[in-house]
C-alpha cells in the first residue's frame, strides 16, 4: 500500500487525500495542517496517530521520510519550498496549480523532479480559471 503524506489539509487537500484513502491503494501516513481543528479532523478520518501530525511542512519534513509520495495543497507562495524538500527527501508529488507565481520556480522544480527521478503531478483547480474570477468580480 502506498504511503501518502498530506500537507494542507484544507478543502482541497481533503479531497485529494479523501479519493486517495477511499481508492483502498493508498495509507495517509502524516499530516501538516497549521489550524488545529483541520489538523485534527483528517488524522481522524485518516486514522493518523498523534505523533504524525505536523503543525508545519518544515516540522514533518523533519522527521524524515514518512512515506512514498506528497499531497502539497497549500498557498501557491509554499509550494516551491514544499516541492523542492519534498523531492530532495524522495516523495513523489501531487501538486496544486499553480505549481509557483514565479516561472522560475516551476522550471525549478521540473528540473529537481528530473534529477532525483521523481513525479510531480499537477491537480488542476479552477479558481484562476476566466468564470470564477468573473463570478469573484460580481461578489466583490
């Protein structure tokens, strides 16, 4: 079975690590959440021990490689730091778009996930995308 960790776990983070729970292949092994009630509702529905959750990236970074691949679903500014650890510590990723802001980063990251022979997936959301940004403008 297949060991994820979940960084963010907001909505979408959730969702991602909920399809991959319930898909049957798939363990989350730890969790980074900084809101505590977050925190805790997924090691609940991920049956995630105390001791595998995280308040930060940085912290579950640090306690070593605590599973195969990574779920980073948090701000777009996180992501690059996230995804560079992330790979240097040999996960492979499933990653928010957008990858980075910064055109740079996103060739930062391909280039480290080509060096250390890892995945990087990309989950595309919507939220940038022409009709919710209209409908933001209308509720705004």
């Amino acid at each position: 079975m297949l060991q994820m960790v979940l960084i963010g776990a907001g909505q979408r983070g959730m969702i991602y690590a909920k399809y991959a729970y319930e898909s049957g292949l798939v363990n989350i092994s730890a969790i980074a959440e900084p809101n505590p009630a977050r925190r805790a509702a997924a090691a609940e529905a991920f049956h995630v021990a105390p001791k595998y959750t995280f308040e930060t990236a940085q912290t579950l970074f640090a306690a070593g490689r605590l599973g195969d691949a990574a779920i980073i679903a948090t701000m777009d500014r996180a992501h690059y730091a996230q995804a560079m650890t992330a790979l240097e510590q040999g996960y492979d990723i499933i990653l928010e778009k957008p990858i980075s802001p910064d055109a740079l980063e996103c060739l930062r990251i391909e280039r480290k996930a080509k060096e250390t022979g890892r995945c990087v997936v990309v989950c595309h959301v919507l939220r940038y995308s022409p009709f919710f940004q209209e409908i933001k403008r209308i509720v705004d």
